[in-house]
C-alpha cells in the first residue's frame, strides 16, 4: 500500500487513533471489561483454553478432547491448528489474546475496505474523507469475534482479486490470499465469499470478456489454502460417516409469510453473527442516493452502486427463504442442505452494505443539495454511533469476564470436592457448562454442534421429562441441539442465572440414573433445587464469591 499525500497519512493516522480508542477497554480493564456472551464467553473462549490445555492440538484427525463429554467429541470440532486465532489463546491469557484478535482483525478490515475503495471503486482523490469514513465505521462494526477475518476480510480479499482479474497483480495480492486463509473460517464467510468469487468469474466468461486464467488460478489458490488449512473439517465433510448432531438440524420450517417477514427484518435490522447496524444511517443513505440515481437517470454512470443495492435485497432474500419449508423435497433428497448452512451467504452483507454506503455518500455529495455537508455528517454520525456501541457499553450490563468465569469460586469448588477433575463428570443447571469447561471440569454437557448423534440421544433420556412439559426448549433440543444442556422447563433457555436470584426450581425431573451412567456425579446448580431429594441429589454444600456472577448449589447424584 501506497499513501500518496500527507493528507492521507493523516486521515489514516485519525482513522487507526479512533481503533486504538474504541479497543483501549479490553486492553486496561482485561478481565473486568464487558464483551458479548453469546457463541463468545459462552462458548468459543472456552474452547480454546481446553484445547490448549487438551494435549491435542496436533492430535489426528480420530483424535478426541477428553475432558467434555466423555471423550466422545471429536477434535476436529474445534477447528485446525493452523489458525492464528488458537494460538493467541494458547500463548497468552484469555483478554491479551481477545484484544490483540479485536485488533488485528479491526485494521486488516480497515485497510482492506481502504484498498477496495481507493484503488476499485472510488478511486479519484477527492473522496479521501468518505473513503476513510467509510473504511473506520466498517471497520467498527460489531462483529462476531471469533469470526475473526471470516467477513470482515472479505474487502481485502476482494481488493486482490480485482487486482488480479485486471491482470495488475503484484506478490501482494497473492500474500493477502495466503494469509486470509490463516485467519479466517471458510465455513463462516469464505465459501461463500469464493463461490461468489467463481460466479464473477463465470459471468465475464458469459460477456465475452475470456477465460481470465488468471483470475480463476487465484480463486483455485486461495481455495487450495483453505483446504490445507482447514483439512480437519474437510475429512469430517468427506470421511465421517457415523451420524453427528447436525444431523437433526432441519432449517427449512417457515410457512412463506414468515420467510417475507424474516427477509423485512433481515434486510432492515441484520443479524447477530454479522451485525452491520446499518438501519438508522446507512440505510437512509442507500435509499437517497437510489432515488437521485433513478431521478436523475444515472443507472449507468452508477451501476456499481446499483448492483450492490439490489445484491444487498438479492442476500437478505436468500438468507430468509434458505429457512422457507418449499426446500423440504430438496432436504429429503440432499441431507448436506441440511447439515451446511446455506444461508451464509448473507455473511457478504457487511462488505456490500458498506461499499454501498461509501458510494452512496459520493453520489448524494455530487447530486444533492447540500450534498457535500449531508455526506460527511452522515459517515461522522455513522461512526459515532458505533463508538456507542462499543462492548463496555453495550454488554455493561452483563457479568464482566473475570464475574463470567468465576475462576475463584471454581477453584473452591474443585478444592471442596478434593478429586482429580479427570475422576468425576459434572453438569450445570442455569449457568453455561463453558464455564465449568473453562475451569477445568470435566464435563457431560457442552455446546458444541458436531458431536455423536448417539450421544444427543443418551443425554435426552435425562432430560426427557422436561423437554416433554415445554415445547419450546424440546423444539430447540431436538431440531438442533448445539446445546447439550441440562435443560429445565421452568428455566427454559435461562442459563445465566446470577447470584441475586430469588427462583428455586420446583417439581424438577431428572433422570438421575442415567446422568450417574453417562458419569455424572455432581450438578452445579445457580438455584436451589426444592425437590432435590426426589431426583436423587443431594446439597453437598453453596458457594459463593464477589467475584463470581454466580452462586453455585453444589449437589451429588446419591
């Protein structure tokens, strides 16, 4: 990368000075910062601490991580090694690893966005100040963690791959499409990503533009990195054979008019995983700058814009209707349309979303009263109200890092219970077994959606009398079951349930013989369960911390 002026440099210099501001909590208050909970402290956090600890990092393709449920949960599950991402967990503590991922993947996004504007899609100097703007508020985007450069890399790899394509590649272009494949996941952004990558290619065959050998011998490159990296998910794709728990995932359920109101809601608000928060902003911008397209007949001077507008619509679409029961026939015939998820192609939103923007900001500052003034303060209010979307205060609410995990009260009650982990298998009851995990219990239950079918269907006999008085979490058990919980029908999917709780779970019914079959011998419960001694268990004794969200009932199975 070039910077040309001095003007440049500086606006980069605000843009990665306004980064360091937004990261700087995670940085000072390390575990009493306040990050998301969802598929993050709940879950992957976790796993790269007992995959570190595992012994297996390297272990085969066959190999098993034994501390979680019973050894039955295969390595692969936790992705390949050759991941950045693991090894930051592996060498550092738990909130450097965080910060410094939050950060690298921050700038690679800025400077990808960046890149694709300035050399592809606005490239006259004028639009320095949209280009930046637009490239700091993608880059601010509150994405899903350990993602990492699955989206948000996109831009930069795109950026290469025009590059290529026009046949003006340099050794760069081919280190980013080395790279990526390190940082990023191809099943949570690049499939789709490369396979949106082979349509373009096939479309400048069908215009007559040539074969491009060049352009297709960069997808097929950074395809073939992909696979080596992530060879483990590859075997599991083309050699696992014994029926795993995305088996009874079934995506297509929604009648037609819930699929409609899915698109309205996709399409306005955005999704957890790829979260753009582009409704009050961007999408305003968007609709001005079609409309001054279309008033003033600038399809063709704008067809860039226009084409990202309607991919936009064209994904939000696909998304909700990947989820319409019409594929039901299909799903029957082709298992894998159930087993991948398909609707990912939405994960190309947020590239789209704010390439559109930054382009949208160029045509209201050319075309609209006012325009110049209007653009500049639209990209400055998109980035502050991202800056106000910053984890510590959004989640500021939530247990921080250091209550989540509980690591004092854990270590009291491992040191209570006076056994080597490895010797007894616990489960919890309103709070995420990623935490006992984190600490080093060995348990029964997880949140994992890749393990033994069998195993699903073992763990259900426990629960069975409780799914069967609520249909929602029974719904949610056996048509996914991701979360192998020790579900409750009074708690339903309530399991973060902090220490100042009133409840007491009443008339609970577990099956307590075959929680002791499967190895269980103690339930860490975050409330007292009233009729413990009808399900066999009893209250050894409660922990509690002011450190700890929690408060831990700790009961035997008798």
């Amino acid at each position: 990368m070039v910077i040309e002026t001095k003007k440049e440099r500086r606006y980069i210099l605000f843009a990665l000075i306004v980064l360091g501001v937004y990261l700087s909590p995670l940085f000072i208050l390390q575990e009493n910062a306040h990050i998301r909970v969802h598929d993050n402290l709940d879950s992957n956090l976790a796993w790269y601490k007992v995959l570190a600890r595992s012994g297996e990092m390297f272990g085969s393709v066959n190999a098993v991580i034994p501390q979680i449920i019973n050894g039955q949960l295969s390595r692969n599950a936790f992705g390949t090694e050759y991941s950045v991402i693991v090894w930051l967990y592996a060498f550092f503590p738990t909130m450097i690893a965080y910060g410094l991922s939050q950060a690298l993947t921050r700038v690679a996004a800025f400077f990808g966005m960046y890149l694709l504007l300035k050399d592809h899609f606005m490239p006259e100097p004028k639009w320095l100040s949209i280009k930046v703007g637009a490239s700091l508020a993608f880059a601010l985007t509150p994405f899903w963690p350990s993602g990492m450069l699955s989206t948000l890399g996109m831009p930069l790899a795109l950026w290469a791959f025009l590059n290529i394509r026009k046949h003006e590649d340099t050794w760069k272009d081919y280190l980013v499409l080395t790279l990526l494949p390190l940082y990023a996941s191809i099943v949570l952004g690049f499939f789709f990503f490369l396979s949106a990558m082979v349509i373009f290619w096939l479309w400048d065959v069908a215009c007559g533009r040539g074969w491009n050998l060049r352009f297709l011998f960069g997808i097929s490159y950074m395809s073939g990195i992909f696979m080596l990296v992530e060879y483990r998910l590859v075997y599991s794709f083309l050699f696992s054979s014994a029926p795993n728990s995305r088996d009874e995932y079934f995506h297509a359920h929604l009648p037609f008019w819930r699929s409609v109101r899915l698109f309205v809601k996709n399409y306005l608000v955005g999704h957890t995983h790829v979260m753009t928060v582009h409704t009050l902003i961007i999408l305003p911008a968007t609709f001005m700058a079609i409309y001054i397209v279309y008033q003033k007949k600038l399809w063709e001077q704008e067809k860039l814009f226009v084409f990202l507008f309607g991919l936009n619509i064209v994904l939000s679409l696909w998304y909700a209707f990947w989820f319409y029961q019409g594929w039901l026939p299909l799903t029957k015939m082709f298992h894998f349309l159930d087993t991948f998820n398909f609707a990912r192609y939405h994960f190309l939103r947020p590239m789209v979303i704010y390439s559109s923007f930054a382009l949208s900001l160029k045509i209201i500052a050319l075309h609209g009263f006012d325009g110049v003034k209007i653009a500049k303060l639209m990209v400055v209010a998109q980035i502050v109200f991202l800056g106000l979307l910053n984890d510590e205060i959004v989640y500021r609410e939530k247990p921080t890092v250091k209550e989540f995990f509980a690591q004092d009260l854990f270590t009291e009650v491992k040191d209570y219970i006076g056994l080597k982990p490895e010797q007894y298998r616990v489960a919890s009851i309103g709070i995420h077994p990623a935490i006992s995990q984190y600490n080093g219990f060995y348990t029964i239950d997880t949140y994992n959606n890749f393990y033994p079918l069998s195993y699903k269907h073992q763990f259900r006999k426990i629960i069975d009398k409780e799914l069967a008085k609520n249909k929602t979490i029974e719904k949610y058990y056996d048509k996914w079951g991701g979360r192998c919980y020790l579900f409750t029908a009074q708690l339903g999917k309530r399991y973060m349930i902090k220490k100042d709780s009133k409840r007491h779970l009443k008339n609970l019914e577990l099956n307590t013989e075959v929680f002791k079959e499967m190895g269980g011998r103690f339930i860490f419960s975050a409330i007292p369960i009233d009729n413990a001694r009808q399900n066999k268990l009893l209250l050894e004794k409660v922990f509690v911390s002011k450190n700890a969200a929690w408060k831990i009932y700790l009961y035997k199975a008798m």
